[in-house]
C-alpha cells in the first residue's frame, strides 16, 4: 500500500468531519476557531493504518526506533499503529496526580532509541512532558511524528518533527479572543482537563 500525500491526509480529516469550526478551548488555555479531532479518523482502523503508513515513510530519517510512545489520550492509537508499521512496541504515558508517567508494566530501557507520536501538536507540551519521562529512563527522543503539526511558524521544539499535515490555525489569549467579543459559545474538546 502506498503512503498518502499531504493533500489525500487532508481530504480524509475533512471527509471523517475530524475538522471542526467553532469557539474551542484548547488544553493550553488558549482559544481557537478551528480544532482538529483525530480521533474521528483514527475510528476507521484502516484509514489509521494508511496515515502511519504514510508517517513511517516520513520519520525514515530518524532510522527505526526501538519504541514508539505517545500521550494519552490523543497519542495512543497513534503510538500504537504507528509500531506496529514499524514493528516495534507501542506504549503510552498518561497522567498520575498531574504528571506524566508510565504506568500498566511499560518500561523503557536506558539507551533505547524512541520516537514520540501525537495526533495533533499544537504547542509540543504534551511531547515535551512524554520526552522528559523518555529521558528519565536514560532513553533518547529521536523526534516527534503527528498527523497534525499545527504549531506557529516561530515555535521551535528540540527534536524533529514530521507530519502528513501542517495547519496555521491561529490562536488566541482568551482576552484578545475576538470569538469571545462577538459571543460565541466556548467548546472544551479535548481530553486533558485544565490544570
């Protein structure tokens, strides 16, 4: 099976209605206009295979890794399609009392080489948070795979990244929201509850 293109990813978030327009309430405190929903293609199991086919083919410069780790809850399946592409383990962290950390028996072992998988980056916090648990172990991040890389042109993160798309969707403090100034209902969407 061949990888998607840029374009064919797009059309597949839109076609799984995994694009939304609104008023939402993004993990980091920050307001959007528009939010993407993974997780509405990521149901068609097929339709995931062929996205991380497409992300292995893109993280091929990174060379194999021995694990692949994403958040929960946006990167589990992510993590897990995507090793099994690849044919090494998929694990995940999740949050205990507010930090991230491994837990169900999942380890990883000092000098393993990881690749952190998202569905959607949008400020790299969350991989930032899954790499210092790859770090505590003695293990390295070799980068960071997401279907969606929707980060600002200006914002850096210290491992590579690789995507089968990228979206400029702007943000807003919720002071300067001007979704708020002309009253639009605010969505809290995600899975991460505010701190």
């Amino acid at each position: 099976m061949a990888a998607l293109t840029d374009k064919e990813v797009l059309e597949l978030l839109v076609s799984t209605g995994a694009i939304l327009d609104g008023h939402f309430l993004l993990s980091s405190g920050k307001h959007a206009a528009r939010y993407i929903q993974c997780a509405r293609l990521l149901q068609h199991p097929e339709l995931a295979h062929r996205v991380c086919l497409t992300l292995a083919e893109k993280a091929g410069p990174f060379g194999c890794p021995d694990v692949v780790i994403g958040p929960a809850l946006g990167g589990v399946l992510i993590a897990y399609e995507l090793a099994r592409v690849l044919g090494v383990r998929g694990i995940f962290a999740e949050r205990k009392e507010g930090m991230m950390t491994l837990r169900r028996g999942f380890q990883i072992e000092e000098g393993e080489r990881v690749l952190l998988a998202e569905d959607v980056v949008t400020t790299g916090r969350s991989s930032l948070e899954v790499a210092q648990v790859v770090r505590t172990h003695g293990a390295e991040v070799v980068g960071i795979a997401c279907i969606v890389d929707r980060r600002a042109k200006e914002s850096v993160l210290p491992f590579p990244v690789v995507s089968t798309s990228r979206m400029q969707i702007p943000i807003y403090e919720p002071a300067d929201c001007p979704l708020c100034r002309r009253g639009i209902p605010l969505v809290k969407p995600g899975s991460r509850s505010q701190r």
